[in-house]
C-alpha cells in the first residue's frame, strides 16, 4: 500500500499578520482621510517601488558585510545586493536624487505602503506594516518642520483624535548633538556610540529612565532574557543625557533654558535650541501652541539620518488594547530633517524635512476608541442558484446584473450546494437580503425575496404569534420585472433600522 503523501503544513510567518476585510476597509477610511489634510496642504502623491538598492538605503542601515541584519536582502543576475525597504524616506530620496533636474522645489510629495523590517518580532513588532509619509525636499529653513509638526496635529484630528487627546511633541537633534559633544562623543570616530545613546534615549517611553539609564550604561536585559548592549557611558555622562530629557515641554521658556544650559558651549547645540525657538513662535503664531504642540527634549527618533528638528505624535487618551486591557498607546508617528539623505547621491547640500504615520498602530488605536467602525459596509444581495441548466443561470446572472446597474451589491451564488447550504453562506456573510426563484417561480414569472436581517432578528425576539404576523414580512413574492425596487425597499428599511438603534 502506497504511503499517502505528508500534508503541506499551513502556517504564517513570525513577525507577519493575515488582513481581514474590516481591517482593510477601516485602513481605506482612515487613510482617505489622511491624504484630505496632505492634499489641503499642498502635497502630491507618489510612489516609489518595495524594493532598491541596498546601498541606496542608507547609511543608518548596517555594514554592507551583513545585508541581511535588519533588512530583508538578496543578490540579483548581477550580484547586487537589493533590499525590501526599510522606511519609504531613503527610496524617496533615490527619487528626487534621480529626477532632480525635472522635480520643482521645494518637492512636496506623500505616500503610502508597506515596509519591511528583519528584526525579532513581538507584541506590536511586525516585520511588514504600513507607512503613510509626507515630505519637503529643497527647504532649509525650519518652516517646513513648524509646517509638519502642524499638520501633524491636523491629521490626528481629522481622523478622530480629539484635542487633548494627542500631543505633538517636537525636539532637535542637534541639541542631543550638543549635549554628547559636552559628554566628549563629538567626532567621527564616536558615530557608533551616539547612534547607540540615541536609540536608548528613544525607548524612554518604552522602559523608563532607569532601563535608559542602564541602556546608556553596560547595556540592558529585557523580561524576555535578551540582552541589549549599552553604549558605555559613565555615570556622570548618563545623568547629563537623562537630564536633558527630563525637561518639560509645558513651559517653552523654561525648557529653552535648560536646553541651552545643557548645550554650553556647543555651537550646534545652541543652534538647535535656537531653531526650536523659532518653531515655538511659529507654532504660537498660528494657534497651535494651546498644547497641541509641545517642544520636548525627550523625543529623539532612532534612525541615524535625522539632521536638526524632529517630532512625533503621541496619543494620551487611555484607550483599550486587543485585549481590552487600558493602555496607553503612545507614538503613532514622527519624522523630522534629514538634510544628508538626497545628498549622498548628489554631493551637494539637499535640505528635506517630513513625517511618517505608522498606519497599522493609529488604525488599532482609532478601532478600539469605536472612530473606524465599519458596520455600515452592506454585504452583497446572493441570488441563490435553484437549477444549474445553461438557462436558469442566465437569468439568475440577468438579476445580478440588474441588481448591480441599480448600485446594489449583488453576487451570483458559485457554490455545488443546495439551497439550504446556500442560505447558511449567506448568513455566515452577513448578507442583508437572498433571491430565490425556483421552476414554480419562474414559470410564474415571480421572485422570492428574502430578508435575512429581519428574519435573524424575528427568530431570535419574536415568540408571540400576533406579534410575528405584525411585524415587518422577512419574505415577500414579487414579479421579476420588481425585483430591483422591492430589494432597494427592504435595504432601506434595514437602513432606517440601523439609524435607529
């Protein structure tokens, strides 16, 4: 006896998520309503392809001995090395590189898509999620960054966030540059530990000052018994870092002072405070400054490319998790300058400044604060299949496309089964409405329609038999030549249904 064959086992990828038909109409909402506020501020859209150059992403990527370490790479025909991206900043910056004689400046572009990151998942860390960018490449001065700190604070509220409930908080890396010339990490040859100081101070809302403290240290061990390599600073270099970021962006003035007490003597480091200044005055000019925007010397972003001003968007409302637990959901998005980015590919100053909403986090955030409700999405009319001769399933396809002439969404059952099996798929879909015409039907000329909503809520609340004969008929017979008006009555009335509830 032959041995059957083993079954292909199937499974998902770590780090990977299945979307379902929710998931994806809440995402098409929200970011619909992202791309109104990038359109009212000027910005285009454009697209760039998943996959470049390695080389071409990057510095902030690691040496070109690992291509692998933290991004998903391989060699194409000609062994060059290609990467799925990282973020959809550096490939935008290849762009304007590559078509910078023809682009107008400043380049004020968005968009959308995933990225990739080959990193060690965990609760909330994919390896694929969406990005949502805006940028302005060809504007030096730090009206542009004031300019996204405020549409920022615009998109959180047009997607639902209501004041009070996030903050933009908005910092300068040259002022973290200033405070780590004074600790003695000035010069190239200390690159390396920044990036290192920056990415701990970067996880201050995640594990508090005490882990950045050990995070700037000898390094850090998690609860999941991983070990993060510090970055070797001593105790009095550490506390001059901590206490830079323990300044409050509430008081501008007073977080202006501390900052440039923490700078002394750094010239970039008073340049930055000094260009957060500047934004504070234009924030306060414009009426953003009612605590919408906030400086803060806390906020950091990790990535290496960031030049001068960056920010971030945080949500403070305590909003349920997956698992209903309260939480707060923290940074949704950031971005900031990166003047060096479309200058590695021209040898020439390139200033650029823009931000980068994580779609998946603020969509989780906005479903479970009840803001991305896609309930009123009408599953399709199924005109159920009662004979399967060449001519029954041309008419039953005639109601279908009639049904669908008129806007309503309608589907030819393509299932074997029989009828009752074909109900059940239509409740198991959600459909409001089903059409039966069998051979009695049909040589009368006539339509079964069955109201499937009322006929669930008649089953499950109905017992006395008045009020059954009272209630709304869960199914009618019609002329065939009525079909579509009676199916527009019952959905209407299923709609005035649901506005009443």
């Amino acid at each position: 006896m032959a041995e059957r064959p083993e079954k292909m086992k199937a499974r998902l990828p770590r780090g990977f998520v299945d979307r379902s038909p929710d998931d994806i109409r809440a995402v098409d909402r929200m970011v619909g309503k992202i791309r109104e506020v990038y359109e009212l501020y000027g910005f285009e859209p454009a697209d760039q392809p998943l996959i470049e150059y390695t080389d071409a992403l990057g510095k902030f990527l690691p040496d070109q001995d690992r291509p692998n370490e933290g991004v998903f790479s391989f060699q194409d025909d000609d062994e060059q090395w290609l990467s799925l991206r990282y973020d959809l900043t550096a490939p935008m910056a290849r762009f304007v590189a590559e078509n910078f004689e023809k682009l107008p400046k400043p380049f004020r572009s968005y968009r959308s898509g995933w990225v990739f990151r080959n990193e060690k998942p965990g609760p909330g860390r994919f390896r694929q999620f969406m990005q949502f960018d805006a940028d302005t490449v060809g504007t030096p001065g730090v009206a542009a960054d004031a300019e996204m700190a405020m549409m920022m604070a615009d998109v959180m509220e047009a997607v639902g966030i209501a004041r009070g409930d996030y903050v933009i908080r908005v910092n300068n890396r040259k002022v973290l540059d200033g405070v780590l010339e004074a600790i003695g990490l000035g010069g190239d040859d200390n690159a390396g530990r920044r990036l290192t100081v920056l990415r701990a101070v970067d996880k201050l809302d995640k594990v508090g000052p005490e882990g950045v403290r050990d995070l700037l240290g000898k390094g850090r061990l998690d609860e999941s018994g991983d070990f993060t390599k510090g970055a070797g600073l001593d105790a009095a270099q550490a506390d001059r870092v901590l206490l830079l970021t323990s300044s409050t962006g509430d008081d501008l003035a007073g977080a202006l002072a501390a900052m440039r007490g923490a700078v002394a003597g750094s010239a970039r480091g008073e340049e930055g405070v000094q260009e957060l200044a500047d934004i504070g005055a234009m924030v306060a000019a414009a009426g953003y400054d009612d605590g919408r925007i906030k400086i803060d010397p806390s906020v950091v972003r990790g990535l290496e490319y960031y030049t001068g001003p960056v920010y971030e968007a945080e949500l403070l409302a305590e909003i349920p998790n997956d698992e209903g637990k309260i939480v707060r959901f923290g940074s949704v998005g950031g971005g900031g300058r990166y003047d060096g980015l479309v200058s590695r590919f021209r040898g020439e100053p390139v200033p650029a400044t823009g931000f980068s909403i994580g779609v998946s986090r603020l969509m989780t955030a906005l479903k479970n604060l009840g803001k991305l409700d896609t309930s009123d999405v009408i599953q399709p009319v199924v005109v159920l299949v009662m004979d399967k001769d060449t001519e029954s399933l041309g008419r039953y396809q005639k109601m279908v496309s009639d049904l669908r002439r008129a806007g309503i969404r309608a589907e030819m059952y393509l299932g074997g089964a029989g009828m009752k099996a074909q109900l059940k798929y239509a409740d198991r879909r959600g459909c409001p409405v089903a059409v039966i015409q069998g051979g009695d039907e049909r040589e009368k000329g006539e339509v079964q329609i069955k109201d499937l909503i009322e006929g669930a809520r008649m089953s499950a609340e109905i017992s006395d038999n008045a009020e059954w004969r009272a209630a709304r008929p869960a199914q009618v017979t019609v002329p065939e030549t009525d079909l579509v008006a009676e199916v527009k009555k019952i959905l209407d009335a299923q709609a005035a249904d649901r506005a009443g509830q």
